[in-house]
C-alpha cells in the first residue's frame, strides 16, 4: 500500500472533524476525496500530509510509519486550495524552492536544478512564464506551477486540496482532462479533495466518499454509481429520484413496473435515465403527467407530477436522449406511462 | 442637492452623486484650514524660529557640547532600544498570528496597555523600582549601580513606551496572510528559520520596515517617561527631548528650535518612508487579494 | 495551548513573548500597585481629596473631554474630504496627518507655545481681535490636545468610509431621500461608531499627555495643571507615596477606557455583522 490511514480520529473543540477513518490506497492510484463541505475531507488530507495532527491514530507512507514525522520529512507533494505560491519569487524560484532547501549534501548543484525546473515547467508547459511572478498569473497558470513545484522534490505521494476549487468552469474542465494525463505519465500515487461529484467521477481512478467524519463508501467511479451502498451516497453521486415506502408510494410503484417493493425496502432510489417513459394509453389512470422539460445538451430532463396518490404533487425527473424525446412527441400536461429498470433500495 | 457631475475629471469616479459645489468647497476648505493651522504652521514655524537669529547661531547651537551629548545619548538610546522591540515584536506576532492559544486576547490587550498608560508613568514606574527610595533602591546603591537618573533608566522608559510599536504593524498583517505559503514551504522540506526568512519575512518585510521606523522616531523623540527617570543632567543624561526642554525654559530658543528641527526633520523623514512603506505594502496585499480567475 | 498545529516555533515564539512582556511591562506596573497597596485607605483618599490633586483631574479630563469632541468633528470633516474629493495636494495633506504620531511631545509643546503665545503668530491675532488668549490658560491645553488627538480620529474613520457602499448612498436618492437625508440617514449611522471609538482613542491619548501640554499650559496650580506635571512635582519633592496614588488612580482611569474602547469596538463590530 502506498498510503494507509489507520483509525484517525480528530476533533476540534466539541466537533468530530474525523471519526475512526480506515483508508488503504495502493500503489499508482488516483483518489478523489469527495464529501459535502465539512466532512471531514480536507482535515484528512492535511493530516496525511502532516499539516494536522490527529488526536488518534497513524498515517503509513510507502509502509513507514509517519505518525510523528514533520511534513517536511514526510517526502509528500502538496497542492494548497489558493495554491500558496511565494509571492516574492518567480515563477522559476518557486519551483526551485524545495531543491534549494534540501540539507547542502542532498542539494542539487545550481546547474541541475536549473534543469530540472524547466523540465518540470515544460511539463505543465508554462515554461514560458518562468521569470513572472505569480500575480502576473492567471488562475489556471497559477495552479499548474503549484503543481510544478509540489512535483520539484519527487513526492512519494501527490496531495491537493480543491485543485479546482477556485477556477473557472471552463479552466476547470480543461485542467482536469490535464491532470488525468499528466497523473498517467507520472503514475505517482495522488489524492485530491473535491465536493464535486463529477469532478471525483471524470478524474479519479478511485473515490472515496467522505459524510460526517466517516468514510461512507471507497471503490471505483463506476462502483459508486451502479452500486451505492446507502442513501447518503446514492444521493451524493449523480440525481436521483426518491420513493418512500412510508408515504404511500408502494401502489404507484407498482403501477410504474415494479412488484412487491416492500421486499427490498423502505427508501427507493431511482436514477433519472432508468425511467423509461412512453406515451399513456390507459388515460386517466395514468402515473404521471407532464409538466416541463430542459435541455441539458444530448438529453432532455422531464419533470413529472405524480398521479393518483392522495392529490399529492410531488415531482419526478427522467431524462432521455434527445431524438427519442422528439419521436414521443410530448407536450405539457400529456399523460405517461413509465417503467422503472432499475431501483436501489435502502432501509 | 445632487449635481451630475459636468466632467469626469473633476468628480470622484465611483460616485454618480456627488455633494454640491458649495458643500464640498467649504469642507476642503475647512480640511485645509485645520490641517495648515494644526499641522503644517507648527512645522513651517520649527525651522523658522531655529534660523531666527541666522546660520551661525544654529550651528552653534547644535555644536554645543551638551547638545552634541544629547544627539549621542538619544542615538545610543535608539540603537539599543529598537533591536529589542523589533524581536519582541517578531516573536509575539509569530506566536499570536499563527497559533492558537488561551488568553490570546489578553496577551493582545496587553501588548497594547503601555499606549494607554500616561508616558509620565511609564517613568514613574521605574523609579518606584530602581530610585533611591524605590523596592531595588538601597540594595543597587550598596553596588553602586545607578539606573534611575543614568543612561539605562532612560532605556527601560523607552522600552516600555515603545514596547507595542512593531508587534502592532506585523499581527493583523500577518493574520490577513494567512499561513498557506509557510505550510507550502514545511512541505517542499524547508526547516522553521529557513520557512521563516524565505517566506515570512520577505511578505512581512515593508510593515515590519513601517514599525521600526515609528518605533525609532518614538523612541528618539520620547519625553514624559524619559523626563522622570532622567535627572535632567547635562551632557550625561539629556537626550534630544530634554535638552530642548532645557534649552526652553533657559529662553535659549534657539537652541531649542535648532534641535527641535533635527527631531522635526526625524519626524518627516519617517512620514515621508511611512507613506512610502505602506503604499509597498497595500501593493503586495493586493497581489495577495487578487481574485483567481 | 497552541492546536495540533504544524507551524514550528510557538514555544520560543510565546516565551519570549511573555518574558519580556512580564519584564518591561507587567512586573514594573505591578511594583505601582504594590506600592500604593502600602498606602492605607485613608491615606489614599486623603491625596485623592486634596484640592490641588482635584483641581488637576478636572484640567485633565475636562481639556481632554473637550479636546476630542472637536478632534472628533475636526477629524470627520478631514476623513471626509480626504476620502470623498480630490483636490491639489491630497497624498501630502493625507501624509501630514501623521504628524503629530511622529513629531517628538516636546518638539510639538514648544512650537505650540511659540505660535499660540499671546504674542505668537496665532496668539496675537487672537489676542487682538478677539481678546482671547490661548496660550498659559486651559484653552491652550485644548489647543494642544486636539492637535495629538486629531490623528486618531482621522485613522479611524478613513478605512471605514472608504469600505462604505457608495451603492448605499445611490439606494437612498433612488428612494427619493435628498443628499442631506441620505447623509443623516445612510452615511452617518454607518460612520458613527467609527468616530466614537477615534473620540475615545483621542480622549484615552489626552488625559495622559504631558510633552506637547507643559510648555503651553502655564502650569497653574487649580487652573492649568495638567495631573502627569503633578506626579512629575510630586516625585520631585520626593513626595512617592502621593505620586503613586495619582499614578495609580490614573491607571486604573486609563484601563477603563481601555476597556470601554475594546467593548466598543467589539460592539461596533458586533453591529456591522462582522462578528
């Protein structure tokens, strides 16, 4: 294992920041630590870097024992939120940093690190910017010299804190193409921190979902979305429809496909493209009714009113590729009928 | 009452209403005539009164033996006093700036008590200490140290006057900054001295400049407290301040404007470097600001 | 206690801190109070209750009372201006207002003095025109108070006027508010706090000030006495015991307003939504 988190626990005051967090991630990996804002992720992060102690615990590098290590011995890359580049240096002497405060038997010479920044700043292809200083940078530019220079001494483990945090959308699609590629050809073992959902999904190869001070659910993107082990996560990752069994949902259920819900049960999650809608032919009897829809590029989103349970109102989403959409031929009010493929049921 | 403004030149450009003509005349006005008479007279009128009786008389009188005694005692009194509160200041903007702790706002009401404590005494204060009636007064006689009425009395004063002078300038701009980039320095390895002066220090530098700066012009220029521990002796233990005091009251007005001059002059140099300092400094704090886009 | 928290160096760092803090500040403000504690109570009040030591605090708070109400309605017409217009020579003049921060006590007392004399450039035309004099009286006091006063208030309005939302101000005249409405109802609220704590600050300066004060102040007993001269004079006729008592009833004076001052401010702070 590359990583090992073994029971950390931390507190600040009264508040559980990080209940008795587990964690193994191997060799090569790249994680996302996804979570709502006060999860607990970004204390995580910081205490596998060593910027934080935990109260309890240990944190294992490359199978060392860290624990007690200061960060500058801990040999880690760090990618702070607003990047936290020197502002008094240039952009060359900012990458440069971390070879020039090595003990003066393990520096560099001058000439080596001399090529090894411009090697570094060629790989984030900013080269160019190498005699700015970073409030000459736009944001993107900022955040891959951040990269660059957390990248300088070699770090066993990669760590960013909201590596996008504080970008552009459009910036940000780009960067996280780019750091996926880069992550390939470097194949050094990273985390990164993010309260995005589809951040977490495009770029990680691993996500570990964070809610409360504890770990919810760890496996692969596709993992999490086919198979979310609770509502929280289900929830999280991606939209969802929810049906509780409680308030009178059961007979509609099964007028939309599905038997004997009380069998798996009590909370059905349904995601919006595994409702299949077709145009009612029972009238009247019908499940839902049409209220509105959107554009959402090669899909159309519906939104849908219930039918028949109890006058209540309550709203569904379904979503379907655009050119089906047109061949149904829907309009406002037009009753359906539905088909659920697929549900995930919780307790 | 709103005019529009006719041209952009003349109005302020963020406002699109602006007080009339005559309201904002006669408040300029005001400010310059409370700011001439208040401050730029008094300045107009130290040289002025120095070089009243001509160039000689003021050389003269700044090349007095006692005078000359003066510039040496208040530049020893500088020399020694600054350093001093310049690492205290350093140090106790570390610890409050960048860790927390019980009692941090008291330590902060604290550092700023000897501002509001009367300078007279400031002075008084040692004497009930170190005078000759004072709680240390007959064991210091016994070793025949003096403290009260000698050099190091005047020392203690002025530390304590200036004792809140450059911890002032550097907490709140510390606080503003943030420690992200001392954490990104520990990070890439570099050890605490080494992340304090590549990083801290070099971000710091144009307030920590600022309050050394006032914390030298107070402590050349103080008078209460120095004035109780001092003795008032010539040539031994008048610095600058006093020696104008001497001078005055001996209706040697001269010689008291001539030195009120070189302090004056002290006084305009630290202004004129103040602005410039803090026009560095709001340069490097908007760099910081500066929104990511 | 420092929070898990990486930053090195807090030990040395709050060591220091509070050795030289207890050193140069604490221990010998604690001597003062030991050795008025020597003093009965009865001897206490008899110094308190003196004539000449009642006549003096009444110079002292009554001119810095005074001084800084006009520093506070002088200082808000400046931070005004200064934020508010341009005009030929604004950085020098907005520079200048550090003035009296950085000109020595006593450069400020004698140059005082000399304009304000009756026979100074100020002085006499008062003195002619109005048959007022300034210097040697109470009112030359006040002169020099509002001068070492007249910074703190500036400071401490000008940042806050210039954070204010000009938005406001056009809010106020899109609603039909005239510019006077708009000044007493928007703009004032808004700046008030700031120019109480510049007024206490002024105040809090005043009463201690000894330097810029002696030499315009004519010195007087009952009259012009300012309470530091009196400590000074006390100490000089070896007189301890009742310079401690003044010292430390001054003490005790300042740190209230010192903790008037912080309450305002939190309070200020508190209602600006920034707490």
């Amino acid at each position: 294992m590359s990583i090992s988190v073994n029971h950390i626990s931390k507190h600040f005051g009264a508040f559980s920041a990080l209940n008795n967090i587990n964690l193994d991630i191997p060799e090569g990996e790249l994680v996302a630590l996804l979570g709502p804002s006060g999860c607990g992720k970004t204390t995580l992060l910081r205490i596998i870097a060593g910027l934080e102690q935990a109260d309890q615990g240990d944190i294992f590098l490359k199978g060392d024992k860290v624990t007690d290590k200061p960060v500058k011995n801990r040999q880690i890359g760090f990618v702070f939120q607003h990047y936290a580049l020197f502002r008094h240096m240039t952009v060359f002497e900012n990458v440069a940093f971390g070879l020039r405060v090595k003990p003066r038997r393990d520096r560099p010479s001058n000439e080596v690190i001399t090529k090894k920044v411009h090697a570094l700043l060629q790989l984030v292809q900013l080269d160019w910017l190498h005699d700015r200083y970073p409030d000459q940078l736009s944001g993107g530019q900022r955040q891959r010299i951040a990269l660059a220079r957390a990248l300088a001494v070699e770090p066993s483990v990669l760590l960013m804190d909201e590596p996008f945090g504080a970008l552009d959308a459009s910036v940000r699609k780009d960067l996280r193409q780019w750091l996926r590629n880069l992550h390939h050809d470097l194949n050094v073992t990273s985390i990164f921190v993010t309260h995005d959902q589809e951040e977490a999904m495009e770029v990680a190869s691993q996500v570990v979902v964070l809610n409360h001070g504890r770990i919810e659910q760890q496996g692969s993107p596709s993992d999490i979305y086919d198979h979310p082990v609770n509502a929280f996560v289900s929830r999280f990752i991606g939209q969802t429809n929810v049906f509780d069994l409680d308030e009178h949902d059961a007979d509609w259920l099964q007028t939309a496909g599905i038997l004997n819900p009380h069998q798996e049960g009590k909370i059905a999650h349904v995601r919006p493209h595994d409702i299949i809608i077709e145009k009612s032919t029972t009238g009247k009897a019908a499940p839902a009714t049409v209220k509105d829809w959107q554009h959402l590029g090669a899909l159309i989103r519906l939104e849908l009113v219930k039918n028949g349970v109890n006058g209540s109102t309550a709203h569904l989403f379904a979503e379907m590729p655009n050119d089906q959409f047109k061949e149904l031929n829907l309009n406002r009010g037009d009753k359906v009928d539905l088909k659920i493929r697929q549900a995930h049921w919780f307790h | 009452m709103n005019t529009i403004p006719a041209t952009p030149f003349i109005a302020s450009k963020k406002l699109t209403l602006s007080d009339s003509d005559w309201v904002r005349y006669a408040l300029i006005g005001l400010t310059l005539g409370i700011t001439g008479l208040f401050l730029v007279l008094p300045l107009a009128a130290v040289l002025i009164e120095a070089f009243a009786k001509g160039w000689s008389t003021f050389s003269a009188s700044l090349t007095h033996p006692d005078a000359l005694a003066a510039m040496r005692l208040t530049l020893l009194v500088a020399l020694v006093t600054v350093p001093l509160t310049t690492v205290f200041g350093i140090s106790a903007a570390w610890a409050i700036a960048r860790f927390d702790f019980r009692g941090k706002s008291l330590l902060i009401t604290l550092i700023d008590l000897p501002f509001s404590v009367s300078p007279v005494i400031a002075g008084l204060i040692y004497v009930l200490i170190f005078g000759a009636q004072g709680w240390l007064g007959p064991w210091l006689s016994e070793h025949d140290i003096k403290i009260i009425f000698a050099v190091p009395g005047i020392i203690l004063a002025t530390l304590f006057v200036t004792f809140p002078f450059v911890a002032r300038e550097l907490i709140p701009l510390m606080q503003e900054f943030g420690h992200e980039e001392e954490e990104a320095a520990l990070s890439l390895g570099a050890s605490g001295w080494l992340t304090f002066f590549k990083v801290t220090l070099p971000n710091i530098k144009w307030a920590l400049l600022t309050g050394v700066l006032l914390c030298n012009a107070r402590a050349m220029g103080e008078f209460g407290a120095v004035s109780v521990v001092s003795g008032h002796i010539r040539g031994l233990t008048n610095t600058l301040s006093l020696h104008i005091e001497v001078s005055y009251n001996e209706y040697d007005f001269v010689g008291a404007f001539a030195s009120a001059s070189l302090l004056a002059a002290l006084a305009i140099v630290t202004l004129v470097f103040k602005t410039v300092l803090e026009w560095q400094q709001k340069k490097g704090l908007k760099a910081a600001r500066q929104p990511v886009e | 206690m420092p929070q898990s928290n990486i930053m090195p160096g807090f030990r040395p760092a709050i060591s220091l801190t509070l050795v030289y803090l207890a050193l140069i500040v604490l221990i010998p403000l604690s001597a003062m109070l030991l050795k008025s504690m020597q003093l009965s109570l009865d001897e206490y009040w008899a110094i308190l209750t003196n004539h000449r030591v009642q006549a003096s605090f009444r110079v002292s708070f009554g001119a810095a009372l005074i001084a800084a109400a006009v520093a506070a309605v002088f200082g808000f017409i400046i931070a005004w201006s200064l934020v508010r217009y341009t005009f030929p020579g604004k950085r020098l003049f907005d520079a200048l207002i550090d003035l009296p921060f950085a000109l020595p006590t006593a450069v400020a007392g004698i140059v005082l003095a000399t304009i304000y004399e009756p026979n100074g450039w100020i002085g006499k035309l008062v003195m002619d025109n109005l048959g007022i004099q300034i210097a040697y009286k109470p009112l030359g006091i006040v002169f020099a108070l509002i001068f070492i006063g007249l910074p703190f208030v500036v400071r401490t309005i000008e940042p806050v006027l210039q954070e204010l939302d000009t938005a406001m101000e056009e809010a106020a005249a899109s609603l039909g508010a005239t510019r006077l409405q708009a000044f007493l109802k928007v703009i004032l609220p808004n700046i008030l706090p700031a120019t109480i704590t510049g007024f206490a600050l002024a105040f809090a300066r005043g009463v201690g000030e000894y330097g810029s004060v002696i030499f315009i102040a004519g010195n007087m007993p009952y009259i012009s006495e300012i309470v530091p001269l009196l400590i000074i004079t006390k100490l000089e006729q070896y007189e301890y015991a009742g310079a401690t008592a003044i010292g430390m009833t001054m003490l005790i004076l300042s740190f209230v307003l010192l903790l008037l001052i912080n309450g305002l401010q939190w309070w200020v702070r508190r209602r600006s939504g920034q707490l």
